[in-house]
C-alpha cells in the first residue's frame, strides 16, 4: 500500500455468488520505497494460498468504512499489485499477473472509448439538429474493436467471460429521442449477462451489474414511481435466473440492499412474491425471522400485540379501541429520565380525550411501579413488564434505552416514533 496506512490488518476473502468466503488473515508491515529519490512509507503485506485454492475473484479488506476492499482475480499465478487505500480500485496497478495486468488494461481501454461514444449519444440527445452521425459510429466502431480485441486474447483465461459479458450494447446508429435510448439501455441490458455462468455468479460481476439495473438505470425522481420501478425492475432481475440456489442469494442480498434504505414496501414485496415461493428446503428461516423482526417496529408497521392485565381483566394491544390515537411508552421506575418526562407526559395528554397512553414499565420486580403508577399515572393503560431488558415484549421492540416513545393511530400502525417527551409534544402540537 502507498502511502502507508494506518491500520494493522488485512483479510481475505473468496468470492461466491454474492458472499465472500473467508480465506486468510495477515498483518500488515511498514517499510518505505524510494520515490523520486526520496523516502516514503508503505505498508506491504502477503498471503501464501495453499495448493489447492480454487481460481476464482478474491478480495482483500483493509478497513470497516469506505471504499475498504480491493478485488483481483487468481488463476494459479502469483499476484502483486500495489495501490493507494484511499482510492484502491483508481490507482490499482498490477506488476505480477498475466490475468490482471490484461483485465485491468482491458478495463481502462474499453471505458475510455465507451466513454467517448456516450458523450457523443449525450450531445445528440441535447441538441437533435447537430449530424453527428460520423463521429458517433467512429465511437462506436472503436468499442466494438477493443472488444473483439480483448475477447480475443483473453481466451483460454480465467477473465475471459467477465470480458466477453462486460460490453455494453450500444446501438449501432445514433439515436436522437430520449426515450429510444433509455428503451435500448433497459432493453438490451441482459444480452451479455449468463446467469449460469460461473465466472461471473462467483465474482462481483453479476451482483454489480444487478445493483445497476434496479437502483440506477430504473430510477425515478417522484417515489410512488420508484417503488414501482423497483419492484417490475426486481421481477425482471429474477426472472433471468434459473438456479435457485443462486436466486435465493440474489434475493437475500436486495433485502439487505433494501434494509440499508429501510424500504419496507420493497422487503415485504421480495419476501411475499419471491423468498416465500422458493422451495422450503432452500429457504433460510434464521434469516427470514431476524430481517422480519428487524424492521417489526419501524413506522409504517402495526405494532407487535402483547396483553396484560388491567383491573382484573386481560387486554391486548391490538384489541383497543378507546382512542384514535395512543402512545405507546417503554419507561422504567429506575430510569431517571423517565421519572422526569414520564409526569410531563401525563399532564400534558391528561385532557385529551382523543389519545389514550399505554404505559408498559420494564422493572426488575411490580413495588415500586405498582405505587408510582397508581397514584401519577391514572387514565393510562399501565402494563407491567418483568425482567426489564429481558422482557420478551422489550426484546421484540428492541428497547435498549428508556423511555423509548411509539405514536399509533387507532388500528394500532406506527405513525411515529418520538425521541423525547418534546417531540411527542412537537407531533401533537402539530395536528
């Protein structure tokens, strides 16, 4: 690495489907080169890959943030390349790796001209008067010539499938309507793309090509149209592949794409239109419980049922229907803010007829609340939770902090989730 970077570590990984493989950890060791005749830092480290490993992409990670990895590809030759950490894959340059050296010559090759051919089509579509008819097919014989030159000496090596799928298709007369060229790029995205190809499933390749399609080309500026164009763009995605092993990561890995944006509309419509119709045996239910109740209190949810008893009776959540509103409180007799906001709560709900409080105490034992909430807390739901941050019903909530505020409208859905007692008062006011 130059220049040296401080940390300590380096992992690597194997790449399969959309999961990297743990292969090896080492440390990293200072040294320094000569640049310009003068001293400089690096770091350097070295993996020795045991006989048997398999050609495939690897990766090296360096760092938890940021762009902190750096992939390669093996095919039973020794690998050096060095870089800059702060921008691994823009200043990569292999020195050992007949592989590599070809890939990323490659790489930079076809990027410029299609690059060049793109800005023409861009101008084109700006201003439709101007003939650049000649320039645009120079451009475009210029990529189909790199192209078949790199498909070419890339046979009979590891690459030579990611380069034979990697072109992008162009249309071979300029066109001059937007919607033509934005019909073209959907439309002929897939016709290099072999799903059934192990090269590309167990490398980056796929992943990154299917991350494009459904988060950059179909995208949307108004959001009802997004989220359609995420789901036809999802269906499209999945209907190319036919492994179901493969589908089936595919899949578990858009939901944690989606998580990331905490689109729940899109998660559900994966699980209920594709995860749920895969074949039982191939269904992860780890995987499906913890992303479901990952997300069971975020807002547009109906929040998770529980009961308690209330005046000799037992009630449940879901069941109310005494208000149009409620707030759902997780508090604490032994929480000094709670003893603070708790009261100021209820003074300021306490002539509202319209919103009712369910105030679920997480304690170690029913004394002290049993007090506390007969005497400061009339006119409130109070249900007792024992074991406090064990509490089955303080763990499906993922209550980790007290108080910890949750505004439902009268079917019980989340509409809001309050950091304090301000912002409860803040939602109200606001009504």
């Amino acid at each position: 690495m130059n220049p040296k970077f401080n940390s300590d570590w380096v992992i690597l990984y194997k790449i399969e489907g959309t999961k990297q493989v743990f292969v090896g950890n080492t440390t990293l060791k200072k040294d320094s080169i000569a640049v310009n005749g003068k001293k400089q830092a690096v770091s350097r480290f070295e993996f020795t890959l045991k006989p048997k490993a398999k050609p495939g992409a690897y990766r090296i990670s360096f760092k938890t943030d940021g762009a902190g990895f750096l992939d390669f590809f093996y095919n039973k030759e020794n690998v050096t390349f060095t870089f800059n950490p702060d921008y691994p894959d823009q200043t990569v340059t292999f020195s050992k790796s007949v592989e590599n050296k070809l890939y990323r010559e490659y790489i930079d090759a076809i990027s410029k001209a299609q690059a060049i051919l793109d800005s023409i089509q861009i101008t084109a579509l700006q201003n439709p008067k101007l003939d650049l008819k000649a320039p645009y097919k120079k451009a475009y014989n210029k990529v189909i010539t790199i192209q078949n030159k790199y498909v070419e000496s890339s046979k009979e090596k590891y690459i030579a499938p990611i380069v034979r799928a990697n072109i992008q298709e162009n249309s071979p007369e300029i066109l001059t309507s937007i919607d033509s060229y934005l019909f073209t790029i959907k439309d002929c995205f897939f016709n290099n793309l072999d799903f059934t190809e192990k090269t590309l499933v167990n490398s980056s390749f796929l992943t990154d090509r299917i991350v494009s399609y459904i988060f950059y080309i179909n995208y949307s500026d108004d959001d009802r149209t997004q989220q359609k164009l995420y789901k036809e763009s999802i269906d499209i995605v999945l209907s190319h592949i036919k492994s179901l092993p493969y589908k089936k990561n595919i899949i578990e890995f858009l939901i944690e794409q989606f998580e990331g944006y905490k689109n729940l509309e899109i998660i559900d419509y994966l699980f209920e239109n594709h995860y749920n119709k895969l074949p039982e045996d191939l269904k992860d239910q780890k995987f499906k419980a913890e992303k479901k109740a990952l997300f069971a209190t975020e807002i547009g949810r109906i929040a998770p049922d529980f009961s308690w008893k209330e005046n000799g009776k037992t009630l449940k959540l879901s069941t109310l229907n005494d208000a149009e509103k409620y707030v759902l409180v997780f508090w604490s007799t032994s929480c000094s803010h709670c003893l603070r906001e708790i009261p100021q709560l209820h003074t300021y709900l306490k002539n509202k007829n319209n919103i009712k409080v369910i105030g679920f105490a997480l304690e170690e034992d029913a004394v002290v609340w049993e007090n506390f909430s007969k005497i400061n807390l009339y006119g409130w739901h109070n249900a007792l939770g024992l074991n406090k941050w064990q509490n089955e019903t303080s763990k499906i909530y993922q209550i980790y902090s007290t108080p910890s505020y949750f505004i439902l409208d009268k079917n019980k859905k989340i509409i809001a989730k309050p950091n304090d007692i301000d912002d409860v008062k803040e939602y109200f006011n606001q009504k």
